[in-house]
C-alpha cells in the first residue's frame, strides 16, 4: 500500500566499515519476529543524535540522551520493537539500563557505552528478561552486510523496510554513508520523528557530527508528518567510525558529508510518509512568500494535519475549499486572503479570496488522481518557504490504528 | 449514529413570542431538500452573536458582523444549507447582500437589518438566483411553532436535528429560550464553531446581551472539537424579541437568563459532538490541577486531537499510554510526569510517570466499552480547570468526508 515506495535491494545497501549489525527473535511482543537489532561499532566512532520533544519522553530515550551526554565513546546501539518502554517512570528507566549492561558485557564495554531505544507500545513494562535472553543471537549474527535485515528487524507498523545509502568522495577518499528508518504512524515533526540510525565510515569529529545531524534532521525526519502526533520514543542518530580513514574536517568535506547525510535522511523520511498508515498518497506542501519560516511551517502543518483536507485527498475529491479553511486556521492574524494564491501542481486554484476563473474541476479531479503531488501556497507577505511531506487519512489509517494491539 | 441523542420531542419546543421560522427548499445544492431557513424577529428584538476566527471567514459572517455593528434593529435571520459562500472573494459578498435585500423586501425592513448565515461546500458561487426564488416560499412557512422544521432545515452531515428548550422565572415573569444548532464536522473551539440560533422572549439590553453569548459560547460551543477544524462559517446568534414583556435587567434576572441560555448552549454543543462525522463514542474530558486554564485546555485539546488516542477509543482499546503521548506533545515545557494522574471514569489508570501498580486491562476495556466516558487528568500543578467535548475517530468519519461532495 506504501506510495512508490518499494524494499531497497540489498546490492545498494553499502556495508559501512567499522559497523556490523546482527538481528535475533527475542520475543518481545510476539514470537517467531526479528524485534531485536543491535549494531556494534568499532572503537574511535562519534555518535551525535537529536531525540523527541515529547514530555513524556520513553526511558530509553532519557538513558541514550545521558549516556551520550557522558561522552564516553559508544560501542553500541541496541533496538527491539514490541515495547516502547515509554510511561513506564523509574522501574523503566532500570531496565533500560539493564539492557544496556547485557549489551556491553557481550561486547566487552562499558554500559554508558550502549544507547538503547524501543519503539512499540506504550505504558507497558518492557520484557527485560527476553530481550536479555535475545542478546547472544544478536551477537553471533553481527556482520556488516546486514543492513537491509536491519531495516526489517525495526519495522512496527511499517509495511516496507525503510533503508538507503550513498558513497561520495571527500579530499581524503571514498566514504560510504548509509541508513535505515523505521516510522509509519505517530509521525510528527519536532525534533527527530521516528527511529533513524544513519552510519558513515568516515571521520568526523564529535561537535561536527552534531551540527550534521541537526542540519539533515531539520531537512527531513523534521519536515515530514502523518497524523500530527509526535511519539515519546523518536530519536535519529548518526555514528560516524572512521573506520576508512578519510577524515571530514575541512569545510567543503563536511559539506559534501553534510549533504549525502541529508539526503539519505530525506529519503527515509519520505520513505516514512509513503509508508505511512494507510497512506494512498504522498503529497508535498509547498509554502512560499512568508514573512518567516515558521509561519510557512504553520500554513504547512495546518493544511497537513486537517483531517478534512487529508479525506479530501484520499477520496481525489477536489474539495479544495478545505485547504483555504486550514490556512485560514493556521494562527496568522494579520493574513491578507485576497494576496493568496493557491496551486495544485501547476493548476492556480485560487487567488484574490476565492476561486481562479480559469479553474476547472476536472483539473482539480486530474491534480489529486495521482498517488503524488504538491499543494503550492504562495502567501505573498515576504520571501520565506517551508516544505513538509504529507500523505493522506485513509479508511485503513483508522483499521491499522484501531486494531493495532489486537 | 449517533450517541444518545434522540430527535427532539416537538412538543418540547416552546415557541418565542416575537419569532417566526419559515423554511423552503430552495435546491442551493440538491432538490427536494429543506434547506432554506428564514427567522423573522418582532420590532424591539436585540440579537448579537459570536463568529469564526478563521481567517478565511464566509462572506454571510463579514456581512453579518458589518450588519450588527452598524447597530440598527435586526429583523431578520436568513440561512441556507448546501453552500458556504466562503473562499468566495469580493463576488460573494456581492451575493451574501443579495439575499439580504430579497429577504429585506420579503420583511419590509433595510437590507442590513438581515443577518445571513451559510454552510455547506466552500469556494463554490452561491446560487443566490435559486435561493432569492425560495424566499416567498419561506416567507409563506413563518410561524412561531416551527423550531423543530428550523433545526431540520440547517442540518447538513447532521444526522439529528438538534434543538433545545427552557422555560424559566425572572422578577417580572415567565420567559422562554429556545435554541437550534447544527454542525457534526469541521468543529473545534474558537469562538462559535457551527451554527446556533437561540432566541428569548425576554427584553434584554444590547450591551448586556452580548456578554450573555460570550459566556454561553465559552461553556458551551467553544469546548468541543470533533476533528479540530475551525469552520469558515461558525456563528452562534441570540435574539432577545422581548414580546413577553418581561424585562431583564437586574443582575439576578441576566444571572438566571445566562443560565437557561447558557444550558440551551451546552446541550446543542454537546448534541454536535455527540452526533460528530461518524462518532460511536461521547468522551468528557476533563483537566484539573493546571496552573491555567489555558494549559488545560491545552491538554485537552491535545488528547482530544490525536488521532491515535481518537481510534483507540473507536476500538474499545484501553492503549491508554497513547493518552500519555498526548499528554505530553501538549506543549507544557515543564509538565512533570512523575505528579502526573490519569484516570478512565474513576479508575486510576497512571500515576508516578508509569500505569499505577493497581490498574488492569480490564477496567480499561469496561471503561471505553460504554458509549459515554470521562477521561480525567490531573496535572498536580495548580487549581484551574477545563472541559472539553469530543467524540471518537471511526472508519465513518473518513467515509463521511471522502464522500462528502459526491
């Protein structure tokens, strides 16, 4: 059902040096599913991440967020589906930590050496022990030709393994950087907005990695939304093992790096909304002409989390009278609707406060009948824009989520 | 479909002294449908009224703001189903005057003593022709017992005509508040969200009327939300025609009348939740323990607009730590979670950050298998309070609105 969206074949998925992933059946939730992903790296890795706003943030993500505060090198990652050990207080913030003590012992590190993460349901108390018990078959099966199992073992709801990679050259020689994602519902922007693990083999320095991972998280992972709900267990994080031994530190290599990082990211990020719950279609917001980013984010976000422009979309109903109410309700006080010009691909659909003469409906109807397309907004108030990638509220949105335990 | 809500009783419907409804089918948009309404109001009459902050607001809503605020005495309320005349520019204000002066003639009144409401498609022209041409026919219908013919005749995807009645005592004798009100989708709080009429035959003050609607409209049409859209149209309208002859002026008698008027307000506002675009579930949500009552709302709002929270619900399914996520994405920077207690009717489902020791799964099924429940928070961080109104997200919902036009 995902939108243009197809499994990565496994020939593109280039291994990173310096990281090996191994996946096991642990169990978590149900029997006889890959739930557990671990990836070790070698030693001299920067790691940098950006994690959910969510208040109710999951204890994995409060122990990862310390144990790379620590600044101690990280060894290792750890991931199981199944169990989002999220609203679970103190006694989940314990077994958290005793994941990542099983974790290290196996790889001969230290436990503020591993970061942890969880994804699934919330609320309830994550089965330590079975994840525990898991470990040893993640080991064994560690290997750095692994990634697209990788993709595979962090699905929830996701119906498409979610995996991309790029080589490029820097001054010092070729590195390679690839990643997988998982994410499919509570997908929402605000900081990173699903489970991200991106790798390089090149070699970055720590507070460079950062601003890396900040700049491709704003560009993609912070661009994208299904349903406006933003999960307490989100976090998208790059390691970079210098295992190559091509050092990014001049500007223009950290560019480059920069850029293949943001790439690879804004695939899996779309990749997220084309596999979004129940999604039929992938729509691209466009707003332009606002006097500052972040209003242009509003107008965007408006329009993407209108439940009635979302069934106008998945019905390729031109009901486009909704998107001018969604903007109308996107908090802009002093907006001038006769200034706004409204475009469906390249079809002008309104402007001077209402509908185009030149619009017709079977344009409409043609615009929306597509599985892809870009609602243009030209605010005509300043020069910024703002991109954000949508996809449509299915009846299957309401299937998958209303029978998501069962 | 919808949640204990049964049609009115018409017997149950006091006619207004001073108020006359007439209704026609005027083929706005489908024939053989009643969807002209023409409220005629005595000389004396005082109305004022709430209206959308949408942006894009429809052009009745300018007229009828311009109408009011010029001050002359209203005598007449004209309202059409089928269309919105919203997203319409300077041509629908053009036609939005039209009707007014054909219902002006009909009247024997000035055009801006007509106030005229819309709902219905947006950014489509209004076919004023069709609509001036259903006048007569209205006009023929007027009558005072026609209230329940009046809440039909402005229903759209309603699948119950809502209408409300009171009967009460005020110093100089007995007056009557009747109300009707429409609406089941685009509905969430800010300012009046659909469309409500009330009228009395209680004497009332200009000035003193208009804080009667405001506080009416806060308890009432402002804390519900079905889908967290604003409407284009919203309006909530009270005339006072004051032909009983009994005066209210005194502190004591407006305290009594906002009551009657207020009640009337929160049992239509509940009546559109509760008949909300495919709703299977009534759900109370109530805030306490908020430092303001805007975080409350906050928090409200936040549940109440998740679309996970909102199928979890459809499905009877107690995922309640989808409650928590929303809870925490409600924007209050320094929630704590640890003080944090969320309760299923009575039933303590989560407290100290995690699901209280004492909660079963089963107390969460029997909570959300009733058609009625009240979620409760209480954030432990001061006194105020908030309520608000909503109903679950089912496969109807979706149907309903993919549907809506074809």
């Amino acid at each position: 059902m995902a939108v243009n969206l197809a499994p990565p074949d496994p020939a593109s998925l280039h291994p990173v040096a310096g990281v090996e992933l191994g996946v096991a059946m642990a169990g978590v939730r149900k029997a006889n599913r890959r739930d557990l992903l671990l990836m070790r790296l070698g030693p001299g890795s920067t790691v940098a991440g950006v994690f959910t706003r969510n208040r109710f943030c999951a204890a994995p993500v409060t122990l990862a967020k310390r144990h790379l505060a620590v600044g101690g090198e990280v060894r290792g990652l750890v991931v199981n589906t199944g169990n989002a050990n999220a609203g679970t207080g103190e006694d989940g913030l314990a077994r958290a930590a005793t994941v990542c003590e099983a974790v290290a012992r196996s790889l001969g590190c230290a436990a503020r050496q591993v970061l942890p993460f969880s994804t699934g349901v919330i609320m309830e108390p994550l089965p330590v022990e079975r994840i525990v018990a898991g470990i040893p078959a993640a080991v064994a099966d560690l290997r750095p030709d692994n990634w697209l199992g990788a993709a595979e073992a962090i699905m929830t709801t996701d119906t498409v393994p979610k995996a991309g990679s790029r080589r490029l050259h820097l001054s010092g020689g070729e590195v390679t950087v690839t990643g997988i994602a998982k994410g499919a519902g509570m997908i929402r922007p605000d900081m990173a907005t699903m489970l991200g693990f991106i790798a390089t083999d090149a070699q970055v320095p720590g507070e460079a990695l950062e601003a890396l991972v900040r700049e491709a998280a704003d560009s993609s992972f912070n661009c994208i939304t299904v349903d406006g709900d933003t999960s307490t267990n989100d976090a998208f994080v790059v390691a970079a093992s210098g295992a190559s031994g091509v050092v990014a530190q001049s500007r223009a290599d950290l560019d480059a790096l920069g850029r293949a990082i943001s790439e690879v990211a804004a695939f899996l990020a779309q990749a997220i909304v084309r596999d979004g719950e129940g999604a039929t279609k992938f729509i691209t917001l466009q707003i332009e002409g606002g006097r500052f980013g972040e209003e242009c984010r509003r107008v965007a976000y408006a329009i993407a989390h209108s439940p009635l422009v979302k069934t106008a979309f998945f019905a390729s109903d031109p009901n486009l009278g909704r998107i001018l109410a969604a903007i109308g309700n996107a908090g802009i006080e002093d907006l001038d609707t006769s200034r706004l010009e409204l475009y469906l691909d390249s079809v002008l659909v309104a402007a001077n406060g209402g509908r185009h003469p030149d619009y017709r409906e079977e344009m409409g109807v043609a615009a929306l009948a597509k599985p892809e397309f870009t609602v243009r907004v030209s605010l005509h108030r300043g020069q910024a824009t703002a991109t954000v990638w949508t996809c449509d509220l299915s009846f299957d949105y309401v299937k998958i989520n209303a029978e998501y335990r069962t």
